[in-house]
C-alpha cells in the first residue's frame, strides 16, 4: 500500500468526518485511512461513511501524541501522513501529486546507486493556513537554520513508514513532539528531505500549541529539542541570525489576520 493517512480523534465531532472526506474524495486510489480514537462519546466515529480503505481502531491513549504512536502500529502504507480532525486535504489530487513525486524521488536515489537508495524519504509541500487564509509556503530545501526555525507543517509531510517506526513521538514533548521528530528524522536518520510542489494540507489552526497559555512551554521544548540535536556552535549561529533578523517581529506579522497574507508572500519571494 503506497500511503496510509493517520487522524486521531476524541469527541471532533463533525470535523472528523469532515476529514476523512477530503482523503476519500482523493483521485489516487492507493492508501489507507486509519482512524485511532481514544473512546469518543459523541457518536462522530459511528457517522463515519462505509468505506473498505477506512479502518477504525478504539483504544485509550495519553494525549494526542500518543495516539499517533498508537496508529503507526497499524499502518500499513510506505508513506505516513497525519491529518488532524479539522484539517483537510487541500484539493483531490495531493496524493496523485504526492506520489508521483515520490515515485521521481526514489527513482532518482535508485539511479545515484547504493548510499542514496537507502535513505528514508520525508516528501512535504506547502500549507493552506485557513485560519488566515493565507497561502504558507514551504522552503524548498531542509537545512539546518529551517530546522531551528520554521519546518514545514506536520500535516503537509509524508514520511516513509520506516521513520515513525522506529522513532515513535517522544511524549515528554507535550507541544513539539512532531518538531522532535522531524529533526531526528534530518540529523539522526538522515532521510532525504523532498519538496513535491503545491499545497498539500488545509491546516485549520488555533490548536493547543497555539494557545498563548502555552507559549512558554512551546519554547522551552523547542530549547530542549534543538540542545538535543544541534551543536553549541551551531545553536549560537541561528540564535543571533534570528536576533538580526527581527524574528519576534516577523512572527507577529506572520500570525496577524491583517498582516499574514502579506509577510507570507514576501517570504515566498525572499526564497525564490
């Protein structure tokens, strides 16, 4: 099975369905849609349509986190993507797109011989900010100052099965357990890191990680987390790039209704 999409959930309501939906709309075939719920009382997972690629499993987790390394268990696909309740595929045509990229990937790495062809994929593309209502483009190529920064959105990430396996979300990470993730999968396992082109997820917003309660948990777990992987030298080159570059100021034009629209259009051209 080429994808398997992953949605978590516990009392979404209608934005479970609404999910599901968008990925059974999808022109491409070949993928799988597992459903982990932590014991929903609402009745959303019992609305679900009947559908032979839809496969529902009901156990109880500690947190969102924990769910997901619930579901990777039961994936069966060679790409992983988890889409949040609420989120949404962008268009019907992401996974045709997404595999088609993926299929010019690995053929590429296959061709560069042995040591490329055995390198995890991590294929992403761009999101949909619909909160904003704002187009978030991704960097087209993965380094480490983007590691430190801004990575692509969890939800517009398609990861080889492989990487979820064997590094399950680290659940002392209560916010940033994806961003945890995402930089093993760069410094650790050293997956090639693949831009597909186009918007892949319509993120909604507003989640946990989002609250203002939580803001200084979210950056002490991003302190955490790039101790962990990056070197001092390192750490102290992307602390003062960003002191330069008025980071705090660009990520409140990023967030605000009125500027967003605007600064992320800006961004897509300074990358250009």
């Amino acid at each position: 099975m080429r994808f398997s999409i992953i949605v978590v959930t516990l009392n979404a309501g209608e934005k479970l369905k609404e999910t599901v939906q968008s990925v059974l709309a999808q022109q491409f075939t070949d993928y799988e849609i597992v459903v982990k719920d932590g014991g929903s009382t609402d009745g959303s997972v019992e609305k679900l349509p009947q559908d032979a690629r839809l496969r529902i499993y009901v156990r109880k987790d500690k947190g969102i986190y924990d769910a997901m390394n619930q579901a990777v268990e039961f994936a069966k696909g060679q790409y992983v993507l988890f889409l949040n309740c609420g989120d949404l595929f962008y268009d019907q045509t992401v996974l045709t797109r997404a595999d088609a990229a993926l299929a010019a990937a690995e053929a590429s790495m296959a061709s560069a011989g042995t040591a490329g062809s055995g390198r995890p994929l991590v294929l992403y593309g761009d999101t949909y900010g619909a909160k904003n209502q704002v187009l978030i483009a991704a960097p087209r190529t993965i380094t480490g100052g983007i590691c430190y920064r801004n990575i692509p959105c969890h939800q517009s990430c398609f990861y080889a099965a492989e990487l979820c396996k064997k590094k399950p979300y680290d659940l002392q990470f209560r916010i940033r357990a994806d961003y945890d993730h995402f930089l093993w999968c760069y410094y650790r396992a050293k997956a090639n890191m693949i831009y597909m082109g186009g918007v892949v997820a319509s993120y909604e917003g507003g989640g946990y990680s989002e609250n203002q309660a939580n803001r200084k948990r979210d950056k002490a777990e991003h302190k955490m987390i790039t101790e962990r992987y990056m070197a001092r030298g390192e750490l102290i080159k992307y602390r003062l790039l960003l002191l330069l570059s008025f980071a705090p100021l660009r990520s409140m034009l990023a967030e605000n209704r009125l500027t967003s629209g605007l600064y992320h259009r800006l961004k897509e051209l300074v990358r250009r």
